[in-house]
C-alpha cells in the first residue's frame, strides 16, 4: 500500500488536509469519502510512501516534539474528541511535516483497528517504551485523557532538567574551545616568529625557551597528522562502544571516576525513580514498569542491576531489599521507597524521591560547572604565562651580554 497527500472537506465545508494510505488514488478517494470527506486533491506522498517502504529508521522525534503532542492530544481527548480525529487535527497542528506525517500515520493504522498503545509501539523511535506502556494501561482503565496529561508533564519535566545540564556546560565548554584555540594559535604562529630572532643570535637559550620551540615546531609540522590520529581515534573508540562487551567495561570505568561516577549514579538514580512513578500512576503493573525503568538507563552497568532488581521483585522480594541488593540508590531515596512502601503510597513517594534527587543533581552540576570556570582561567593563564616566561628569558639574556 502507498500514502497519498489529500485535501478533503467535510459537511460543514471546512478543509482537512492529510495523508492517507491505499492500494491507489482511488482507494483514497472512496476511504476519504467512507470518513464523510469530500476530496478535492489526492496525490502520492513520496516522502511518507519512502519512509513507510524503509521501516521505522526515519521516523523519531525529539522531547521538545513529543511534549506538545503528547499535551495536544490529551487537551482533545479530554475534550470528547474521537481517537482518530484527535491525531488528525494534531497532524495538521503541526507545523513540521515530519511529525505531521508520523502522526498521520499513527492515526492510520487506529482507522485499521490497533488501540493507540499497539499504533505507538510501531515506531519505537518515536515512542519509547515507557510511552506505549503508560498509554496501554490508560487505555484499559479509560482514563487515556489524563494518562497522556501526566506523560506530558512528565516528558517536559525530563526536557527541562536536560535543558539546564546543557545551558550549565555552555560556558564551560566555549571557555575550553576558546583556550584551546589561542594557546593553539600562540604556538603555531606567534612563538615561532618571536623565537627566531634568539635563534639567529647564536646565544644559548633556556631550557623553556628550547622546549617551547620545540613544541611549536612539532605542531606546525605534525598538527594535521595528530589531528588525523585523533580523529582515528574518535572513530575507534565509537566502534568499540558498540560492542556490549567492551561498552561494559567502559560504563564500568565511569562510575570509578570520583565525581564524575556520582554524577552518573544520581542522574540514573532521578531518571529510574521519575520514570517508575509515572509508569506507577498509570496502573503498570510493578515488574513491568521496572523492566521499562531499567530500559531507560543510560550506564549499562546499572541498568544490568535494575533488570536483577525486577528480578527479585517477581520472586517475591520487596522493592527496598532488591534496591539495597543492587547498591545504586542513595540512601534517601531508599529510606523514601520505604515509607512509601509501607504506607501504600509508592508512586507519591517515588516522585518525591525523584524530584529531591534532581535537586540535589542540579545543585552539584552547579558546584562542578562553578569550579571548573576559574579552574580553567588559571590553566590558561598558567599556560600564558610559561610563553610569555619562556619568550622573555632570552630578552633578558641579551641585555645581560648587551651590558
């Protein structure tokens, strides 16, 4: 079956437009008018017939993407709208047609006869796991309209802390490109210019002086060879991280790191309990929901012990005793799980857990980012001042014989 770009109108006489997919222009036609449309333009869509024809590999969104879907269409449903009509009117909302297309073909295959969870699960780059998990279980308790509400909260809220993590690093990172980029300058252009005069003087010269030289004439001749080796091995090391093995160990290494692993712990520790509260609220059953929050992992190593976490959970262990197994949870939160579990309150007090623990991230990303900006101003003045030392120790020198 193809798509098929269309302009229809319905009874009132206003104009929808869409895609739609069919055996032919005609078949369109007659599935428009079995809608109660009234076509007016039915072409083939090359990009979505393409897309469809290639798998799921082009088709994915972005959180800034799937937020406002998400929060659209819970807006509409909550509102009496029917399913289908509901993801029409957000495809035709959106103002990027790659979204259009794919959620006009998500509402294809809901005219097919999937429920909205399976029509999901078809583009698992789109909609991750926890997406069509939560949507399955408001399905089945009817209330999809405030599930949907809850994963656009959610999903914004995760948009957000991410968008702070990087808006932190910014500085940072352009004060790094930046040093990098004059001490770079100052050794491959200016010190070789400056030195040249001592060198045609004859006099012996320092041993800073020396070593400078060196260094400069070495990136001036060998610049673009380091530069292709590091670039090799970028490419290597992408490579290896692709082999779950060698990506172990690598995660491993990580969390040995000392600040840097209790970063990782805690960000993996906020997203797990964020994401098992929302699953929580929306029915999933537990072993289910902490499958779904072990996927969301990002250190490999971690997500291992959340999967043995849901293990021991089907076995018949409580949630605390199978975090405490595992060791990745800070004490907080566990004592948190806890009380939650003993009051019958698990999904409240998971967020709870999750909402300190982001603040606590957020609060040591700041120190960390806090640090690292004067840290790095001294770096490169230290830097500055070794050229500077090792360009003027000679200048003195020739007074010294000059006198």
């Amino acid at each position: 079956m193809a798509w098929f770009d269309y302009q229809a109108q319905d009874a009132s006489g206003r104009r929808h437009r869409g895609q739609e997919q069919a055996q032919s222009a005609r078949h369109a036609r007659q599935r428009l008018r079995e809608r109660g449309l009234l076509p007016i333009d039915v072409k083939p869509s090359i990009s979505l017939s393409i897309g469809w024809a290639g798998g799921q590999r082009g088709r994915w969104l972005r959180s800034g993407e799937l937020t406002p879907l998400t929060l659209q269409l819970s807006t509409l449903i909550q509102a009496g709208l029917p399913l289908e009509e509901a993801l029409q009117v957000v495809a035709a909302q959106s103002e990027k047609p790659r979204v259009s297309h794919l959620v006009t073909a998500v509402a294809t295959r809901i005219s097919e006869g999937h429920d909205l969870a399976s029509a999901l699960s078809a583009f698992p780059r789109a909609f991750p796991a926890l997406f069509c998990a939560t949507i399955a279980a408001g399905e089945r308790s009817g209330h999809l309209g405030v599930v949907l509400e809850q994963l656009a909260e959610y999903t914004e809220g995760r948009q957000q802390s991410r968008q702070k993590i990087q808006l932190a690093l910014v500085y940072p990172m352009i004060l790094f490109c930046a040093s990098l980029t004059i001490v770079s300058f100052l050794l491959g252009f200016v010190v070789p210019d400056v030195v040249k005069v001592f060198i045609d003087s004859g006099q012996p010269l320092p041993a800073l002086t020396e070593g400078l030289i060196a260094l400069s004439s070495g990136l001036r001749r060998y610049g673009l060879l380091l530069l292709v080796i590091l670039m090799a091995l970028m490419g290597v090391g992408y490579w290896a991280l692709r082999r779950p093995a060698l990506r172990g160990r690598f995660h491993d290494g990580l969390l040995c790191i000392p600040v840097l692993g209790k970063v990782l712990r805690a960000t993996d520790a906020a997203r797990f309990a964020s994401t098992l509260a929302i699953l929580g609220k929306s029915a999933v059953p537990l072993v289910d929901a902490l499958h779904i929050s072990a996927a969301v992992i990002g250190n490999q190593s971690i997500r291992k012990r959340m999967q043995d976490v849901a293990r021991r959970v089907r076995e018949g262990q409580t949630l605390t005793r199978s975090l405490e197994h595992g060791g990745d949870i800070p004490p907080l939160m566990l004592h948190m799980i806890a009380s939650g579990e003993r009051a019958g309150e698990l999904d409240r007090m998971l967020e709870r857990a999750a909402q300190q623990q982001e603040k606590t991230l957020a609060a040591s990303i700041a120190l960390m980012v806090s640090l690292f900006e004067p840290a790095m101003l001294v770096l490169m003045g230290g830097v500055v001042l070794l050229i500077v030392m090792a360009i003027l120790m000679p200048i003195l020198n020739l007074n010294q014989l000059v006198n």
